[in-house]
C-alpha cells in the first residue's frame, strides 16, 4: 500500500509540475515533508544529488526521494510516478501528430513553426557564444584562445559530417583545461 501512495504521490507531482523540474520543489516539500516522509535537510539533499547527477532533475528527485523511502522498489515507482503524466502527454501529441500530419493545416503549422524554433536556437547559440567569447559582457574584450576553439568545432562539425557531438565536447573540454587558464 505505501508504494500506491509514493506512486500517487509522484504522479501528482508529474502532473503539475509545469516550468521545469526545479518548479516542482514547493509541491515535493508539500506532499513529502509535510507528511512526514522526508525532512527538510533530505529534501536539501536530494535537490544537491539531483542537481549533479545526470539527466532530468524531476526523474533524480523522484528516483532518490522513492530509494530514501522504500528502496529501489521505491526508487523504480516513484520513478515511475513522475514520468507517467508526460510519457501518456507525449504520447498522445504524436497519436495526433501522426494522425493529423497530413492534413494542410497542421503541415502549414509546422511549417511556420520551424523557421521560429531555429531562430529560438540560434539566438540561444549567439547569447551564449557572446557571453563565452567576450570578457566581462558588453564593451569587454575578446577572449581570443575560446574563439579560435569555437571556430575550430565548428568547422570540425561542419567538415566531418559524421563526427560525435559528446567526443568533440570532450576533446574541447580537455583542450581547455590544458590550454586554457583560468581568469
């Protein structure tokens, strides 16, 4: 029975946590440290472990809190839990996609969707390339060494066009921990 309850509690949290996973913090206090399930110095615990550990911070959070709990039988439901109303969500935005694909209205929707979606992306791309390149923002000077690496990315993931993304963060990553000191 208490693992229908950490299942139910997690659902609800799946559900109404709109904004991100961080937006879902008050309502995990509200339902796990108010009814005695986790203090407030585990609750702190789990926002640091679900913050450093990779992948969505709502799946660490439930993961964590249900294995504090329960176990990893806890783990697994409360898991579970929080990813249900998404996973049911997504699932029926693509019944509907693929379903009304072809009809004129929502192929001339995601046509005009696309070109929005690549500005979001490459505005997202030149805030933070700006930010990494410039020293100290606006009116800074620029940081030289990191331009001449962003440069050479992306010609790399330009030219090569089957190179990995992750190996060339990681290859980028290592080159600026040797080549690059710290400011």
């Amino acid at each position: 029975m208490a693992l229908i309850g950490l299942y139910g509690i997690f659902l609800k949290i799946g559900f109404f946590t709109v904004g991100g996973g961080m937006a879902m913090l008050p309502l995990i206090q509200k339902e796990l440290v108010s009814r005695g399930l986790m203090t407030l110095t585990e609750t702190v615990d789990m926002v640091a472990l679900s913050q450093m550990t990779p992948g969505p911070f709502a799946i660490n959070a439930a993961t964590f809190a249900g294995m504090k709990l329960y176990g990893a039988a806890g783990a697994a439901v409360a898991t579970l839990g929080v990813i249900t109303p998404s996973a049911v969500l997504a699932t029926l935005v693509a019944k509907f996609f693929i379903a009304y694909s072809k009809k004129s209205a929502v192929a001339d929707t995601m046509s005009a969707v696309r070109p929005v979606v690549m500005g979001l992306i490459l505005a997202a791309a030149l805030d933070i390339g700006y930010q990494s390149v410039l020293r100290g923002g606006a009116g800074g000077t620029v940081d030289v060494p990191v331009l001449v690496m962003a440069c050479i990315g992306l010609a790399l993931l330009l030219a090569v066009k089957k190179l990995s993304p992750i190996l060339l963060i990681a290859v980028c990553g290592i080159a600026g921990a040797v080549f690059l000191q710290p400011k």
